[in-house]
C-alpha cells in the first residue's frame, strides 16, 4: 500500500510473494520495486539479499504468542500428516525447541545479530507495537523504504490493514494461493491479539517459558511485549 500510494487491497494472497512458495521465475516476473515476503531462516535465504544490500522489514512477535498462533495454524489445516496432540504437548515440544520449522531462540537471535551489524539496510518492528500504534510505525516504515507519503495516506493504511479488516478481505476477496483447506473455525488469519497466550498457558507452563526465555535469550538485549 504504501509502495502504491493507495490503501487498496491486493487481490493476491502474500503467499503469491513468498520466497518458500514461489517460483523464481515467476518472481523475476514481479514489477519493480518487487515486494516479496518469507518465513525462512537466514541460512535459507539467497546470499544475494545481503550482497545487493537488498531493504529488510524483519517483524516479530512475542514467543507467547508465536506459540500460540503456530499450534492453532498447524492444527486448523485439514491433512492426514500435522499435529493432531493438545496444546500442552505441542508447548513442551516448543520449549524443548523440538516443533517443526526450526528453533524460535537461534531464528530470533541470528535476525538480531544482522541487525547489530548494521551492514545490511533493516528496520526490525515488534508486532505488538504495531498494534499499539500502527501509523506511527507505518510512517517509519515509509521513511526506511525513502518513500515520500502523507500522514492521510498513513492513516488510511493503518485502517486498510486493522486486523478485523484485512480477515475479512483475506476470506472474502483473496484468492487462496497455497488451495490450503480449513477446519471449520480455523483460517489463515485468526484472532491477531496480543496477550491471548493468557488463554492457553497455565502458570506453571509460563514459569517454565519465562525460564526457557531467559536461558535462550541470556545475550540479547530484545525486549518482547506481552500484553497491552
């Protein structure tokens, strides 16, 4: 939106622009500036992003929360092969860093250790200030990608983009790129809330997380938000 000076959706999924999803030839394909978007470990990424100084958005999110969301994404897929357990076992599966897709704390802090060198153009934005305040951070974002907006176009963006909004355009107006198939009640976008892991994690269990934290996290100085 901001790259197109307007607060319309795009009728493509993100997943049209994933580096994990598509292929490259379709992605040479894309009109400059190309917007493109991944999950992947830095390992996983072409080296060329770093040697061609390629501008990072890198967005996380609390560790609580990731937990969450990431249980309620791999059960709400209808397949034969995902996870099928409670969510207390998924958790204990996360804080022994055993779930699939890699270790939250090495993800985090190889992302953290890029942005600490400063020899590639990144703006690193927790999620949860997004939600606090979206146009403020719209506007940084503007600024890092050096484009010349105005805080209406900011402001209408900010609305575009509530999470109440992009839900309902994601189920009534995307087309489904990945053809994922959905239990009832599960979606691609599912609550968006900061804190929710209040709902999920018993004391104890948040015990052990803010130790597994504290240990995976001893030599950062990452601070997450928790709740708002």
């Amino acid at each position: 939106m901001l790259i197109c000076r307007s607060p319309e959706h795009s009728k493509d999924d993100k997943e049209c622009q994933m580096l994990e999803f598509t292929e490259t030839g379709i992605m040479d394909k894309l009109p400059s500036p190309r917007l493109l978007n991944t999950h992947l470990s830095i390992k996983h990424l072409p080296k060329q992003i770093f040697t061609k100084k390629t501008k990072i958005v890198y967005v996380y999110r609390n560790p609580k929360d990731v937990a969450v969301s990431l249980y309620c994404h791999i059960t709400g897929i209808k397949r034969t092969n995902g996870y099928e357990g409670r969510f207390e076992d998924f958790l204990d599966l996360f804080l022994r860093e055993k779930v699939a897709y890699g270790k939250w704390g090495d993800y985090i802090k190889e992302w953290e250790d890029i942005v600490d060198k400063g020899e590639t153009p990144i703006i690193a934005i927790a999620y949860e200030d997004m939600k606090r305040n979206p146009v403020k951070y719209i506007k940084e974002v503007a600024q890092f990608l050096e484009l010349d907006v105005t805080d209406e176009l900011c402001a209408a963006i900010a609305d575009a983009c509530s999470f109440s909004k992009m839900k309902s355009i994601a189920e009534n107006f995307k087309e489904n790129a990945l053809n994922i198939t959905w239990k009832e009640g599960s979606g691609m976008l599912r609550k968006g809330q900061v804190g929710d892991w209040k709902n999920w994690i018993t004391v104890a269990d948040n015990e052990r997380f803010d130790e597994f934290i504290e240990t995976k996290m001893k030599e950062s100085h990452m601070k997450f938000i928790y709740t708002l």
